[in-house]
C-alpha cells in the first residue's frame, strides 16, 4: 500500500477568486510605488484622451494601424528608434491628437493640478509619437498586449512616463523618485490598467452599451449616500445604530448649475422616518449656521414629485417601524423576518419634538411598541415558519419593479420644497 501524501501548505489568500494574469493587487506593489503608480495612471489616461469616468478606450482606426505596420516589423526596431534622438519623424507633429485639449487649456481635470504639465513636456511626448507615426495613442484591447502595436504604445507611454518624472513635470503630485526606473513595476502597473481594467470596461461595454455610465452613475450615489450617513451619524447620537446604516440614507443627485441635491424616495422607508430625517436636516442647517460652516455643507432638498432612489436593497434588522408597511406588506413571510427586527420600534409616532423623546430604548418599546407596529400585521404573522419562502429568497432584488408612478422632476427651485420642509408629502 502507498502510504499517504502530507499535504502541501496553501499560500493562496483567504479569497478563492482566481486573478486575471495581468491583475495586480495592492500587496503585490511596493508601499512606496503607490503614488508612482496613481500617476502613471494619470499619465496614460491624457495620453488617451479619458477625461472623464464614462470615457471608453476605443479600438484604433483600421487604416492607422496598416499605415504602423507598413513602418515596423519588429518591437527591436520601435524601440531603437524611440531611443535614437536623430531618428526622422514619421508623421508631422501637427497631425498628432494626444494631448491637444492640455495644449488648448481644454479638459484636464483628471487630477488635482494636472493643468501644471507644461507644454515643453507635451511637446516632448508629441515627439516620440511622431518618431513610430502615431496619432493618436491607443492600445487595441480586441488583441493580446504584446501584439507589435501594443508594443510600440507601451513603449511610448512608459518611455515618455519615466521621462516626465525624471524632467519634473510630475513634482507636484506624490511621486517617489526612488522609483522613476523600476520598469518591472511600472510594466506591471501598466498593463493592469490597460490590459486587465480598461479591457475589462472596453468589453463591457460592447457587451451591454451604456454599461459604465450606470455603473459610475450608482458609484456617484452611493458615495453621497455614505455622506448623508456620516453627517447623520455625528448630528444625533442617540439613532446611530439606524443612521450609520448606509442603506438607511436616500442617495442625493446634483442639479446642475443649482446648488442643489434631489432627496431620492427609498421605497422601503417609511414616511414617518422621512419626516425624521427631514428634522435631521434642519437640525444640521441649525448647527451649520452656529458653526458658521454653511458654506461647505451639501444643500439637499426634496422635489414635489417624488425621484425613485437606484438602491432597491433595504438595510436588514431595523426595528419594524423604519420600514414602509406598505412595501413590508408586499414581501414573503420569510423575507419579512429576516429583513425587520419585528421586537423593536424607534420613532415616535409623529416623528416631531414630543415630551417622550428622552425616554429609554426599554421604556420607549413599553409604551410604542403595540401602536406603531399596527400597520404592520405582525400579530397575524407570529406563527409563520421562516422558512417557508427560503427557496424564492429575492431579497437582493425586492421592489425592483418599473417606477411607472414617478414622473421626472425638472430642475427648476419652484419644484422643490424648502430645506428641510416636505409639505404633506408623508401625510
């Protein structure tokens, strides 16, 4: 009989998920090549043109890449004559389209002080463009990264990088100059943020058009959700447990050239915990003019016409009464008990200054607890077994049905309410 092998030791992450080859990690990367790599990032995005977060890489024109191939054949000879300072262009500089918006005082916020590159430094790209016939830089994601024109784009890019930072074009920003020639991390870097992220966002969206702007749209809202949380979170202490929750907080959306930022509808919120968050408002306008801080706080206001939120996933084990029993009502009976905590209630019945507010969270559900969970059925519920609905658990998805009943909100000051105010809204 064989006798049984030792198993080998893992080295693998506590994370199953299988990288992509040209995927690199945080931990994979020196911690002082972090800021050499956000701005070699930098670097390629205005070499590309992406100025802004729905910008695509797009595939390079057809006749641009028989007229580079018509010129090499090799990556040997690119490089030699990006090296070569006496080598002939092969195209006028003039016709070059890298980088025109900086020259022309156009697009470039990409980074805080990224207008600082001078026109010396594009000037110099520009000639190494010229020299293997590009006009413009762009990597093809249809082909492997090492085909002969992705070749010749890494090396422009890289070489004009590792140029510009040894020159200073890049002082002002966080750059650690023990890394200006560390080709083997910055090759890495690029080819994960071409190769592996652009190509990953290139392909999605030819799969699904419109793709990345859906996915920017939701990041934008979430990270005004997660504001609205931590401004709640510090204006009262006594609802941390319910304000810190970020899908407790509607996501806010800019109206250009207002000031201002729409209150979406949760559909999963009740009214009455609209109302309260509305006195969050004020009382945060309140301490914001006390504090003479007016001028860096977000001025959010609700819109007569009610605005579907994008977020339809409620957050999980808030006392019952935070959610809207009307949409409570809709959901599986295993659903609703693991999504309420159906033992505890929160607000008071008006959401308004009441001679209760101060009572504790054991005294407030004595009193409470039978009259704000009325709408809620609960009663009828009490002998459901919670697993009845476990094989059709959507909770992921609830409510994600067409928002026929919203109409679209202009973005006109007539159409909203005052800071803070709601009208009869959450009558």
């Amino acid at each position: 009989t064989s006798s049984p092998r030792t198993p080998t030791p893992s080295h693998t992450s506590a994370s199953s998920h299988k990288l992509h080859p040209l995927q690199v990690r945080m931990v994979d990367l020196p911690a002082d090549f972090q800021g050499n790599k956000e701005v070699l990032f930098i670097h390629v995005k205005m070499m590309a043109g992406l100025y802004l977060p729905n910008n695509i890489l797009a595939p390079p024109n057809k006749n641009l890449l028989k007229e580079f191939y018509t010129q090499f054949s090799r990556v040997a000879n690119v490089d030699q004559v990006v090296n070569d300072p006496s080598a002939c262009d092969l195209i006028a500089q003039e016709e070059i389209l890298v980088l025109r918006l900086n020259r022309s005082g156009g697009h470039t916020k990409i980074a805080k002080g990224l207008a600082n590159l001078d026109e010396t430094y594009i000037l110099y790209v520009h000639g190494l463009l010229a020299k293997v016939g590009l006009r413009i830089w762009a990597p093809d994601l249809n082909v492997a990264p090492n085909t002969l024109y992705n070749s010749a784009c890494h090396i422009v890019a890289l070489k004009s990088f590792c140029e510009l930072v040894a020159s200073g074009a890049y002082n002002y920003m966080n750059i650690n100059l023990k890394h200006t020639d560390s080709m083997s991390l910055l090759i890495a870097a690029y080819n994960h943020y071409i190769h592996y992220h652009l190509a990953r966002k290139f392909k999605s969206e030819v799969k699904s058009p419109g793709q990345t702007q859906q996915i920017n749209a939701r990041r934008n809202n979430q990270k005004n959700r997660e504001r609205v949380s931590v401004s709640f979170f510090h204006t009262l202490v006594m609802y941390t447990g319910i304000d810190a929750h970020i899908l407790a907080h509607s996501d806010d959306e800019g109206v250009a050239d207002s000031g201002i930022h729409v209150i979406k509808t949760l559909k999963y919120r009740s009214k009455n915990v609209n109302k309260f968050m509305c006195q969050l408002d004020m009382a945060m306008l309140k301490d914001a003019k006390l504090n003479g801080t007016l001028s860096r706080r977000r001025v959010r206001k609700l819109p007569k016409v009610p605005q579907p939120s994008l977020f339809v996933k409620p957050p999980k084990q808030l006392p019952i009464d935070f959610y809207n029993p009307v949409w409570y009502e809709g959901l599986g009976e295993g659903q609703k008990q693991r999504i309420a905590n159906t033992d505890e209630v929160a607000f008071l019945p008006n959401a308004f200054d009441h001679p209760d507010k101060k009572l504790g969270d054991k005294a407030f559900i004595a009193k409470y607890y039978d009259i704000l969970t009325q709408p809620y059925n609960l009663l009828a519920e009490a002998d459901v077994d919670e697993d009845k609905d476990d094989e059709n658990d959507d909770s992921e998805d609830i409510m994600e049905e067409e928002n026929d009943e919203f109409e679209k909100v202009e973005s006109e000051e007539s159409e909203f309410y005052s800071e803070g105010e709601f009208g009869a809204l959450y009558d």
